[in-house]
C-alpha cells in the first residue's frame, strides 16, 4: 500500500503554467465560485447587494489563482522545472494556490464589513469547496494528454519504420556524392570533431559542456567538448534530419527507432544507445511536424 501511495505520488505530470492558459482556468475558477455561492450561500444580510458580494469574491478568486500560478512559478524555476514535476509536487502547489484564494477572501468579507471565520476555518472551508475540482480537472486533462500522446506515438513508430525501411532504386546513372561532414568544435577552437551526419546520434547538454554520442564502425562512442547546445544546433542548422527535442537534447531522427509517449511528451528510444531521450510537451507538436517530413 505505502509503495502504490509513493508511486501515485512521484507519478510525472505535465503542466502549463504560462499566462494564456492559467488566465482561461482562472475565469473558469471564478464562474465555478460564483455559480457555487449563487446556490449555497444564503443568508446574506449585508449592506451590499448580494450579487456584488458573490462577484467580488469570484473575481478574488480568479486573480489570486492566477497570481499563485504564475507569478509563483516565476519566482522558483527549478522547483517547478516541467521534467520533474509530479504529483505530489503538483498536489502542493493547488494548496498553496488555495492558501492565496483564502486570504484573498478574508480581505474582501473585511472589505464588505462583514465578519470573517478564523483564517485556518476559511483556509480548510476554500480546500473542500476547491480542492478535489481542481485536481479532478488536472487529472482529467492529464489522462486525455496521455491518450493523445501514446495514440501518437503509435503512428509515429509507422512513420519511422517508413523512415528506417526505404526501398532500394534501380543503380543510379550519375556518380553518387558524399553527405558533407559535420564540424562541431570547442569554444576554444582547440578540439574538434568531425563526422558524417548518420554517425551523430545524439547530443546532450551537461552544464557547461555537450556529450556527443557517435558511431565508430557501429560502436557507440562519446565526446565531450566545451561548448553550448545552441552552438551545436547553429552547426547542425543545415541538416534537417537533426532536431532540438528537449533543452538539453539534440537528436539524429534518422536514429530514432522507437517511441513511447507519456504525459509530458515523448520519450525517444536512440539507435546504439540505451538512453531514452525525452521530448518536451512544448516541441510535440514540431517533432511530429518533422518526422511526418522526413518520410
């Protein structure tokens, strides 16, 4: 039981916490609390009209939810890094976004003149009213996301057996040129590595440095120069079977043999290699774009 809560818990997850789509949930959050006070809270005697209050408390809902979603986010990169977000990461966050929409509330009820319950009552009242329909919905649209990844990359395993699997054409008349080499070198200018493009498998960054994996005579073998990843994409920019996948990955499509999608993305199984490479849920949609040409 402890391992299955553990698992459940370090379950990766995928989440968009840019300003477009945090700003739509949001105002979907503030028409559900409304439309929740409308229809359970009465008994309002106050001043104000009844309608003025609930849509104040919407729209503090909203804004808080958003500021908690993205300003947050913003200020702590690293904890909310997409490739290691999970659920229980995922699970804190919602409370602290919570924690905003409540003391939110306690400012408009003291702006009304109306009194407020104890911040932790308001704290625990917010959680019930807010927590499973947040989460439902995120789990909702994780599961809907994996089904449109795994289906994907089903059909992208076809396209790359087309890829892999090219018929032979009759001898051709005129004399067949060489692939031009590719030169990836320090940023020193002193190291250098010169291959042919089918060599180049992948390309990761580690810190301050790249690790490029390469065949020698079908052995995998692996180079490290100083030098950036935006380097090594401008010195591929002219080889359209090379594709930036991940912040830290470049990969030789022409080596992809297999792939299996999750929340997140993609995870890319190289050819000479036992490394999975991830695809990051923002290059999804370009990953399929350039494979579906490389057929």
């Amino acid at each position: 039981m402890r391992q299955s809560v553990r698992a459940f818990l370090n379950r990766p997850l995928s989440e968009d916490f840019s300003f477009r789509h945090q700003a739509r949930l949001s105002a979907q959050a503030a028409g559900y609390v409304f439309i929740f006070l409308f229809l359970f809270m009465g008994g309002y005697r106050g001043q104000y009209p009844r309608w003025l209050l609930l849509g104040t408390l919407a729209v503090s809902c909203g804004l808080t939810s958003l500021l908690a979603n993205v300003a947050v986010p913003a200020l702590f990169p690293a904890y909310y890094d997409e490739e290691r977000w999970t659920v229980k990461r995922h699970i804190g966050h919602v409370l602290l976004v919570l924690l905003f929409v409540a003391l939110g509330n306690q400012a408009i009820l003291g702006l009304f003149g109306l009194d407020a319950p104890p911040f932790l009552m308001m704290y625990l009242i917010v959680t019930a009213i807010g927590f499973f329909p947040v989460s439902l919905g995120i789990m909702l649209a994780e599961r809907r996301r994996l089904k449109r990844n795994l289906e994907q990359a089903q059909q992208l395993n076809r396209q790359l057996d087309q890829l892999h699997n090219v018929p032979t054409t009759a001898a051709p008349t005129t004399e067949p040129t060489l692939p031009r080499s590719i030169s990836l070198t320090s940023e020193s200018g002193k190291d250098r590595l010169n291959l042919l493009p089918n060599q180049l498998i992948y390309v990761e960054s580690v810190g301050n440095y790249v690790e490029v994996h390469w065949l020698n005579f079908m052995f995998p073998q692996k180079t490290v120069l100083r030098s950036t990843l935006k380097d090594v994409e401008a010195a591929l920019a002219n080889q359209p079977q090379f594709f930036r996948c991940h912040r830290a990955f470049i990969v030789n499509l022409r080596a992809v043999r297999h792939t299996t999608g999750n929340a997140r993305g993609y995870q890319l199984t190289m050819s000479g290699s036992n490394r999975e490479i991830p695809v990051s849920r923002s290059y999804v949609p370009a990953f399929d774009a350039r494979v579906a040409g490389e057929v």
